[in-house]
C-alpha cells in the first residue's frame, strides 16, 4: 500500500464515480480501477458496493476514508508546520461561507491589526465545503446550518433572525409582522438545493404548514435582493450589511410564526495545525460575534 493508492481511493470514494475519478486524477479508466482492485485485495475486504457500472463507498469504504482522511490531512498540516517553521509561511487564510454576509464589515478590523494576512473566500453548498475542509482546501467554514463531521468541530458564533422580504409596492410591504402561513401563495426566491437558506426556508415553511412555490433558484446570493426587488417574489432572509441600502426597494417582515432565526457556526478540523495568523483570526471570529 503506498500514498499513490491512497490518494485514488480518496478520489474515488469522494466522487463515487470511476470515470470522473479518472478524468481528475489524469489517468484511464481501466488503470484506475485496477489500482482500486489491488488496495481491496491487500485490505481483503470491498471498499465499494458495484451495481452494473455504478460504484458506492460500503461500511468497509467509510470506514477506510475516515482513516485516509486523517492522512492526508497530517500531511497537509505537516507542509505547514515546516514551512511556518522555517517562515516561509504565506500568512494567507482561507474561508468557505454560505451565510450570505460579506466579509467586507466583519475582517475590516482584523486587516487593520493585520495588514500582511491576505484573506481568501469561497462560498458553495454544504457538501462542497466540507469535502474542501476536509481535503484541506479551506481552514475554516462560516455556515448554518454547521459543516459537521467526525473529524470537524463546530462552535456557534451568533442567532440572527429570519425576515420574510417583500418587494417595497407588495399587498404586505405595510405589515409590520405576519405569520408566514399567510404567504403560502406566494412565488418564493432563493438559493439552490444544498446551500443553507433553501434548507432554512423549506423548513420554515413546512413548519407553517405549506410547501413553497419556489419559482427561482440561484447559487448567488445577491441575486436574491435583485429577484425581490424586481417584483418576481418574496423571500426568506436575514437583514444584512450589503442589502440594507436596497431597504428602500424592499421591505422586511418580522414573522411571529413559526420562530424565524437561524445560528452561524464555523466549522473546522479538530487537531489540525494552525499557523499563527490562522489561530488568531479564529480567535478574532469568535470575539467579534460575542461583541456584536
């Protein structure tokens, strides 16, 4: 067993797909699975269930990515720890939200004490971010619901409440609050399958006892308010920073039932190696929520 078969197995498992495997990986189909054949027969068990040409991670396949997960990342965090040794350290952070709010407000004071830290975000659906925390693209996830994992810890960081957002000229934009059930007839906008607001409003809705018609569906957030704003529907949202100066094109709603909020966690790996910028912007994260 060497890294090589490691590194195709963690591949294959997390695409669960042979020949998209291959494509990534740059190699043939049939090479790679006979890579995958050979680590089975050295490990005697099947790591996956094979249906015709369909391949799925079995109990013997998690169990065995847990481990290879650990791997990889000790390896990762070893690369850091030499070069942070040897201060060669890029001081760069990296970050995956799906909470909506920029970043623009809450790293503008972290910048100020430090400038030399260069500060990279993504934003992707839960699946997408937990497979990058746990392959080591990111270090840390700011999310509701929480990236969770048996090698991830979450701490929650804030509540914010959940408004139903109308378009400024809507039969409710005088409401000062409303029960949501009273826009189950509504054309709802939000975020794909997978990300947290569509979970969120699914969820919210179900509990006031409909399902939303849900007529537009983006994996970018702005264009939610832009959607809204432009009388195509209503949605459910928090009130933040890069949309209050449209509040004049829209209006949000305080919803008295079911309970509207949602709790941001960041997520990350417990025991990984953090750099010393890393450390302190978490540390940072953590006392701006409790300050806010």
């Amino acid at each position: 067993m060497n890294l090589l078969q490691l590194k195709y197995f963690y591949t294959v498992a997390r695409k669960e797909h042979m020949t998209r495997a291959a494509e990534e990986l740059y190699i043939s189909q049939p090479s790679l699975s006979k890579v995958i054949l050979k680590l089975e027969e050295e490990l005697e068990v099947p790591l996956f269930d094979r249906i015709g040409k369909q391949i799925k991670l079995n109990k013997f396949g998690k169990a065995f990515l847990r481990r290879v997960d650990r791997i990889f990342l000790e390896l990762e965090d070893g690369k850091r720890e030499l070069s942070d040794m040897l201060k060669n350290e890029s001081s760069t952070i990296s970050i995956a939200a799906n909470n909506l709010a920029p970043f623009s407000n809450l790293i503008e004071r972290y910048l100020k004490d430090y400038p030399n830290v260069i500060l990279g975000q993504t934003t992707g659906s839960l699946k997408k971010m937990k497979e990058q925390l746990l392959n080591g693209e990111i270090e840390f996830c700011i999310s509701s619901p929480p990236v969770e994992g048996d090698l991830i810890e979450c701490i929650p960081l804030t509540t914010e409440e959940i408004f139903l957002v109308v378009p400024s000229g809507h039969r409710f934009a005088k409401y000062k609050e409303i029960n949501l059930i009273e826009a189950s007839s509504e054309p709802f906008i939000s975020l794909k399958v997978g990300f947290g607001i569509r979970e969120l409003t699914e969820n919210l809705c179900h509990q006031a006892g409909f399902n939303p018609n849900i007529i537009f569906e983006t994996d970018v957030a702005m264009n939610l308010m832009e959607m809204v704003n432009s009388n195509r529907g209503v949605a459910l949202l928090p009130i933040l920073p890069w949309n209050n100066t449209q509040l004049s094109m829209s209006v949000p709603i305080h919803v008295k039932e079911p309970l509207c909020n949602r709790k941001i966690y960041l997520s990350f790996i417990k025991d990984r190696y953090f750099t010393e910028a890393s450390m302190q912007f978490k540390d940072y994260l953590i006392d701006y929520y409790k300050e806010a």
